[in-house]
C-alpha cells in the first residue's frame, strides 16, 4: 500500500518540477533605461565609454560609436553593430593640415527598442573631420544633426531620433517581448536546453502515471 501511495505520488512531484521550470524560464521584467549609449573602439572590440560625448576627446583615426537601446546598466548596455574601421569609415574624408579625422558608427536599434510609435532609421557610419581638440559631441554633431540634449546634458537623440524622450524607464521583458531579435543578444525566450530538460520532466511524469496506474 505504501508504495502504491508513493507511486502515485511520483507524478505529481514531477510535474510540480515542470512547472517549477517553466516559470523560471519567464522574463524577469527588470527595469531597464532607453538611451543612446557611447562606446569606443579598441582594434575590433567596444569599450564602453569611461567619460561621456561632451567631455571625451578623441585622436585623429579614432573610432567610436553610439547604440540606442533598453539597457538595465553599462555593464548590460548593447554594442553597435558593425565591422567597419577607420579606413573604410573615412576613405572619402581626406586629411587636412589642423584638422582630425573621427570615425563615428551610429546603430539607431531594433523595432524592440523604439518608442512607442516610431521606428529606427537604418545605421549608418559617418566620418567627421574637426579641428584637432573638438570633443567627441562636436563631432558627432558635424555629421547628424539635429541633436536632443536634456536639461542636464544628456544626449537624447542623434538625427532627430528618437522624437521624443530621453533615458525613461522601461520593462526590460517589454522590450524583449516583442519578437525581434539582436545579433548581440537573444530574443528573451527560454533556452534549448530549458526546452530539452522540461520535455524530459514531462516523459518521466508520463511514465510514473502509467506505472503507477499498473499496480493499481
């Protein structure tokens, strides 16, 4: 009898487990920020930024970049998109005596990231030549007004994008949830191997019914 009650027991112990799984699988629904983001580039690797667009000053042949995205912190910020160096980004600018060359690449995002009711423009790369110690702001607005500061200095739009808002918060899940992807990140849905684990849950609950419908 009392392994009878055991067996019966099993499968609901089991699919309390799948259960248990499924939910850890869910978004978290953190709380992100949606801004442009400012990074460097080092070789083919980005940095983020150390110091913001308005005090940083780059060297001639420098490349830096901006992304537009929901990010929680800098440590979860996403990268631009991109592989283009300074050669290719600046082979059209020519060198000038008293003047400075700064690759830009600018990543407007994904549809997952805009503001309700707008869409991102394509990225694009631009090559800003300036004079020798023009800050990385001063470029930048060379190359893609019109620029959106807020009321401390904060960069809120590069091209006119977005039209409204600066650094607000967002649900990171609410951004994940609208089913498009990043080539930097996944789309926020459960992993194979969840996928593989629960279904493995689900056969042995399948089987421990069965078994313990047999000694019944």
């Amino acid at each position: 009898m009392r392994s009878r009650r055991r067996a019966a027991a099993l499968p609901a112990l089991l699919l309390a487990a799948l259960l248990a799984a499924l939910t850890a699988a869910g978004p978290a629904g953190a709380a992100g920020y949606r801004y442009w983001s400012f990074w460097e580039r080092e070789g083919d690797r980005w940095t983020y930024a150390t110091q913001g667009p308005s005090t940083a000053r780059p060297s001639d042949g420098d490349v830096q970049g901006f992304r537009f995205a929901v990010s929680e912190d800098s440590a979860d910020a996403t990268r631009p998109r991109g592989t283009a160096d300074f050669a290719t980004i600046c082979a059209a600018t020519p060198q000038r005596d008293g003047r400075k060359r700064i690759a830009l690449v600018l990543d407007f995002g994904t549809r997952a990231d805009a503001p309700s009711g707008e869409t991102p423009p394509a990225a694009r790369t631009a090559c800003a030549s300036v004079p020798p110690d023009a800050s990385t702001a001063e470029a930048l607005a060379v190359v893609a007004k019109p620029l959106r500061y807020d009321t401390n200095a904060l960069l809120c739009a590069i091209a006119g994008y977005p039209e409204r808002g600066c650094g607000e918060q967002v649900a990171v899940a609410e951004a994940q949830d609208s089913g498009e992807g990043d080539e930097d990140g996944g789309s926020g849905g459960p992993s194979l191997g969840l996928l593989a684990g629960a279904g493995v849950v689900a056969v042995l609950a399948a089987a421990a019914v069965w078994q313990a419908r047999r000694r019944a």
